[in-house]
C-alpha cells in the first residue's frame, strides 16, 4: 500500500484493537483521540468478552492469555430477582474453567490495548471536528484544537456520535425511548455488603414490564447500578430537576419504583454519590453508506444498537476484519470493500435483530423461566452498561 497514512480516530476498545493488529501486521497507524489521557475519564463499567469476537480479536492481537490473567470469569454470574416479590428466580453460577465470556473491566482493557501498541501511537487531546479534502484523498482531519493533519485512510471509531461517520453519512443517532439512571456504590464489601450479598460476584437484573434495574459488581469492589425507564428525554426538566438535584431524582426513582420489594429499592436509597443519565440512542435500520476509498467505520460509528451485550464484542469483530483486510490487500479501497462486505450485512441482521429491543431491558422474564436452555442464550443478549 505505499506505506499509506492510517488514521484511527478513537481509542475505544475497537479503534485500539485495530492499531494493535495493524501493527502486528507491520503496518503503521496513528490513533487520535479526544481525551487528554489515558486516565482523565471513568470508562465505566464491565464488558463480556465472547469467544467468537471479542476474544477473537485479542487471539490475532496475541493478547488472549494477558485478557484471561486480567478478567475476573466470576463475573459471569447472574442473577434474576422477582421485582415485586424479591425472590431470587433464575441464578446461573458459571463453572471454574467457563471462558464464554468473562468479564474485564473498560479500563482495563483500555490499558492492555494501549500497553501492546508502540510508545507514540495515540495522540491524546486530538478531538476530531471535521474530515474535509477529497473523496479520493488524502483527507484533511481537523481538530477542535484548531491543528491538522492529512490521512490517506481514516478510520471511524469514535462512537456514537461520530464525527467520521458524518463525513460519509448523514445518519445520527436516535433517542430510543429508554433511560439508564446509573448510581454507584463504593467499596461495596465493605460499606455496602447488603448490596454486595444482593448482586453476587456478576450481574443482578430485575423488571416488571414497565421498569428495570441492572446491577453489575464490577472490580475493586465497585458496584453499577442501572435503573431503566421510558422517560421523554427531557425528563428531568420536566420534573422539575436537575442532573445535580440528587435528593430529587432519588425522591423521582422511589416513587416510580414504589411497588418494588423493599430489598430491591435498596439500589435507590443507599448509593454513592449523584445519579447520572443515561439515554439509550440507537441508529436507524439499516444504516448503509456510499462506498468511500478513504474512509470506514466500525463500531458504534458504524452500528449504534442497544445495550445487549454485543456493541463492544461487535467493534472488536469489525477491528479484527478490517486489520487483516487492510494486511492481506495491497489497495486500500480493495480492502475497505472486502471489510465492509462482511461488516455491513451482519450489522444490518444484528440491528434488526435488536431493533425496538430496548423495552427487553425492563422484561419481567428476561430468561425466560419456562425454558432452560433460552436462560444462557438469553445470557448472551444480557443488558450490558452503556459506554461512559
């Protein structure tokens, strides 16, 4: 390819997985990312890294083995509550050598990613605020920090509101309907051990058709958890709040949630902290772009679905094909178009497999009790926390 300038913009979990194969492959890339460091932003909460993608695209990294030293297969645990009840219902406790899909911490990930690429390769408080020059290249990236640089390739992984994809699409993200109010619990074993007893060493989620709530023990003895409504996206204006009104959104949450079981509420009443919102996006069915010699989107840039427990294992997927594509083709648009031939149909079946799939976030009976083998299908369409 010439030695052909690649840049990555986002140092997400897919964009940096992509650099990392690139350059086990030999190729050069830049990544660019928004953020000024490694650590000036929570990356929230744990992910399940599944055997036919996420882990995947760690084997052709060569990082498999640093991923299962690192991520805690404990947190494949799950747990069913009778919202109205409290009863414990469904309870999958995985086996000492399961490897499905353990759980790693964002964070985590985050670092052993950036520790496999080489010392220079992510250019930190690079937020991206256009892609201009011609469709055929080289492409001007300009940043928010008023600086430029020419790309021959630019690669989208900048999430949902992505500033590449606008380069090719005119697609945004839509407000599904579905809120996550997420509150954080503290050295949960400790201060909180009621609420660690509650939500084992994995997942806990309860609903009742009109409301959820999605619990995750993540590590360092942190919990997350998530409490799942249709609201207008002006809620809290509405109701007279404000994202710092803690007392308020609490008061909110307890009488939304009245008819709950007192053990459940427990998730409202006892948190850290203040409550941060979280409104579920999603991109329209199907999302399809004109073909682009010098640009192409994977991950949430190119799929935004809800949070159901594929949105990163998919990313890492697109990461893995694209780098071995842009590696086994000597021309850049070649290997876009071997990519996005596979990329695109399956993000098309996924999204509209979970297209309107996020009301299952409130489901009564995620698991479905009546069928056993539905309950580890279901496990892996599991709600998952949405990205920070």
């Amino acid at each position: 390819m010439n030695t052909p300038r690649i840049a990555v913009i986002g140092a997400g979990p897919g964009g940096l997985t992509c650099a990392t194969i690139l350059q086990k492959h030999g190729i050069a890339v830049t990544v660019h990312e928004a953020d000024a460091a490694a650590e000036v932003r929570d990356q929230g909460g744990s992910l399940d890294l599944h055997a036919d993608s996420g882990q995947l695209a760690l084997k052709e990294a060569g990082l498999l083995e640093s991923f299962f030293a690192l991520s805690r297969p404990e947190g494949q645990e799950m747990r069913q509550y009778d919202a109205i009840s409290g009863e414990l219902g469904f309870h999958h406790v995985p086996d000492e050598d399961e490897a499905h899909r353990p759980e790693i911490e964002r964070g985590v990930l985050r670092d052993m990613l950036l520790d496999s690429l080489t010392p220079g390769t992510v250019r930190w408080g690079h937020a991206l605020r256009a892609v201009e020059g011609p469709s055929d290249g080289p492409r001007l990236l300009r940043f928010t920090d008023g600086t430029t640089t020419e790309a021959d390739l630019v690669i989208g992984a900048d999430g949902a509101w992505s500033p590449v994809r606008a380069a090719i699409s005119a697609a945004l993200p839509q407000y599904t309907g579905i809120t996550f109010v997420e509150a954080w619990f503290h050295d949960a074993d400790t201060r909180h051990p009621d609420i660690a007893e509650f939500v084992g060493n994995g997942s806990a989620i309860a609903g009742d058709g009109a409301r959820g709530m999605f619990a995750q023990h993540n590590g360092g003895g942190h919990i997350r958890v998530y409490l799942i409504q249709r609201l207008a996206l002006d809620w809290l204006a509405q109701a007279g709040l404000t994202h710092d009104d803690t007392e308020g959104i609490r008061a909110f949450l307890l009488d939304a949630y009245r008819d709950w079981a007192p053990g459940l509420r427990r998730v409202i009443t006892d948190n850290d902290g203040r409550y941060l919102q979280r409104p579920i996006n999603a991109l329209l069915v199907p999302h399809i772009w004109e073909p682009s010699p010098t640009i192409t989107l994977l991950g949430d840039a190119a799929h935004l679905m809800p949070p159901l427990g594929l949105g990163v294992n998919l990313a890492m997927l697109d990461a893995l094909e694209l780098a071995l594509a842009l590696a086994h083709n000597p021309v850049i648009d070649d290997a876009l178009r071997a990519y996005e031939k596979t990329m695109i149909p399956r993000s098309h079946q996924t999204q509209t497999e979970l297209d309107g799939r996020a009301a299952d976030l409130m489901a009564d009976d995620p698991f479905n009790a009546e069928d056993p083998q539905a309950h580890l299908n279901a496990q892996d369409n599991q709600p998952r926390p949405p990205a920070t």
